[in-house]
C-alpha cells in the first residue's frame, strides 16, 4: 500500500473547495499575513498539542504502513483502540479532534465524523471510562501551612509571593508565570494590589483582567507586603529586575543569583510541589492546585460565584461548581456533630 506520511502539521490553507470556487494565488507578502493570523487564532498551548497530536498519529501511521491524510476510518479506529492501552480517553478525544481539524482544513473526506468511528470512541468510553485525575485544590488551611514553612531568603521571598498572589487572584501557572512588573499596582490602591492580565487562557483576544488583592493583616499572607519584599530584594540586585517590562517571577539559582526571563508554567508548578512537602503535606498538589484551591477555599468561606468568577474570570458556572463539589468529602458531611 502507497503510505503517505508527515511528521508536520498540514498547513492551515483549503485545498479543495466543494463549491468548485478555485482559491486564487495570493501573493507571498498576503499569504503569510493570513496564515499569521489563523495561527494567532489558537492559543499556544492549542497549536503545541495539535503539533505533539499529530505527529503520534502521522508516526503511528507511519510504522503500520496506512495513510494519515487522508485516512480511512478503519485506520482511525485501529489507532483509537491500540492508543488506549497507553492514553487515557480523553486523550485520545483530543488525538481525534487533530486528525478530525487537519482533514477539515486539508478539503478532504473527514473520516472522524463516520459512524464506525464514533462507535469506537462510544466503546473506550464505557470500556475505560472517562473520570479524568485531577489537580487537588491547595486550601487556605494547607497554604498557611506551607507559607509558615517557607525561609526568607531569596528563592524563599519569591515563593511566598507567587504563592499568596497566584492564590488570592485565582490564576492559572501560565498567568503566574506571565506577570511583569508593568502588570502589578501597589501603589493606586490603599486596600491592596491590583493584578492586570493582558492575556488568559480564556482571553485570547487580550481584552485584560484586572484583579483586586486585599492586603491581610498577616504579613505573610498579604499580597501587599509579599510582593514588595519579593521586589525590594530584586531592585537590590539589578534595578533592571524590577523595570515594568521585566517578569514578577525569575528563577533563582542556588547559589542565591538571579535567571533572566519568566518561569515556566512547569517551574510554577514544581515550586508549588517543593513547597508544599517541605512543610510536611503529603498531598500531591500540581500546577492548577492554587487557583483550584482558591475556588474551593472561596466556596467554603460563603462567597458567591459571581465574585468567584470575577476574580478568576471563568466564562461558565458549570467549571466553578464542579471544582466546588471537589471539596474534600469530610468537609462537605453533615454528620460531624450529630451525636455529639
């Protein structure tokens, strides 16, 4: 059998249209300006999984000798059920929406939209099923915990900061990760500190976000004074550190200096992990852990979700309320003091 194979992503450019309008030849300066802004249309983390999907699928492809583009159905069944054995269903509901956009953007048969193949899906749901694990929720109680744990050095007033900030806004590790100096207001408000996101998970087309933090009355949970300590101690390195363009949050070396540039969204995550078990919890709290945590800490705490939702900006109430019923189950039990 002829194999057609590609470790790229087919271009996002029709290459048939069913109405026998011919697409024209633009010229090189225009094209690449469309195909700029069909490629600003996803987010990042989009077209990074749709890269990383697509060359599992065209390899797969690839070492079992069958076509990827266009591909037959009985392919993207057989690659379905021999993935499962190593991803989990929503994975692969991921995998086939790749290989379902890249035959809609390539004009040809979308073979992810026959029922032989919506049958399979159908079946590794009910065979697998589809609980996803997730990130637990750092509450309120566990992140006194592990602020109270954390030492005032450096790479220490740094934590403390991302910590309390990354909480108290709700925000995603990319959005920690992201902040700059230009982006943090400690100064126009007497209350608190104001956060400015020029870009989320959520707001693509950057509208912006700004976020209110209320100073605490406890110095190492307030916003306020955290991040003030964290600049300070920059500004005494390098005024260039603190400069508005410059990331709240650099890496910091163990010999106590100083990495120019942001954090990954991954650094976030593993200075959440690090903290958390250096100040004894045994739970495995990952990226997502604060602003799940927040939520839920929000919810215990009496406050509504339109306040929840104007601090984290989630577009849809189902996603609060299902973070909500994540409360560990011994909280939620209204058995504690029946027979007392």
């Amino acid at each position: 059998m002829t194999t057609h194979m590609t470790t790229h992503v087919p271009a996002l450019v029709h290459t048939h249209d069913p109405g026998h309008v011919y697409a024209p030849v633009l010229p090189d300066e225009m094209a690449e300006k469309v195909a700029d802004l069909r490629k600003a249309s996803k987010a990042e983390n989009t077209q990074r999984a749709y890269q990383s999907d697509w060359r599992r699928w065209s390899t797969w492809c690839e070492a079992q000798g069958f076509q990827s583009l266009p591909a037959h159905a009985d392919t993207v069944s057989a690659y379905l059920a021999d993935q499962a054995t190593t991803c989990k269903v929503a994975t692969l509901s991921r995998h086939l929406a790749t290989i379902s956009k890249a035959h809609q953007v390539a004009g040809v048969a979308n073979p992810c939209r026959e029922t032989k193949v919506r049958d399979t899906m159908s079946g590794l749901r009910k065979t697998y099923g589809v609980k996803q694990a997730e990130a637990p929720g750092l509450l309120a109680d566990s992140l006194r915990i592990t602020l109270s744990h954390i030492p005032d050095d450096l790479s220490g007033r740094r934590d403390r900061a991302l910590l309390v900030v990354g909480f108290l806004a709700g925000l995603r590790r990319s959005e920690i990760a992201g902040l700059t100096w230009g982006d943090i207001d400690t100064e126009s408000e007497r209350d608190g500190v104001v956060v400015t996101l020029a870009k989320s998970k959520t707001d693509q087309e950057r509208q912006g976000r700004s976020i209110g933090l209320h100073k605490q009355a406890d110095g190492g949970l307030c916003p306020f004074v955290t991040l003030s300590a964290w600049r300070n101690a920059l500004g005494e390195i390098d005024a260039a550190h603190i400069e508005k363009d410059a990331p709240v949050f650099v890496q910091v070396t163990r010999w106590g200096t100083v990495k120019p540039g942001h954090m990954t969204g991954n650094t976030i995550a593993l200075v959440i992990q690090k903290r958390a078990m250096k100040a004894g919890l045994s739970v495995q709290y990952q990226g997502h852990s604060l602003r799940k945590g927040f939520v839920q800490s929000a919810h215990k705490a009496g406050v509504s979700i339109d306040a929840v939702m104007a601090t984290t900006g989630h577009k849809s109430v189902k996603m609060v309320m299902r973070y909500q019923s994540q409360v560990p189950v011994m909280s939620q039990s209204a058995s504690k003091g029946l027979l007392a």
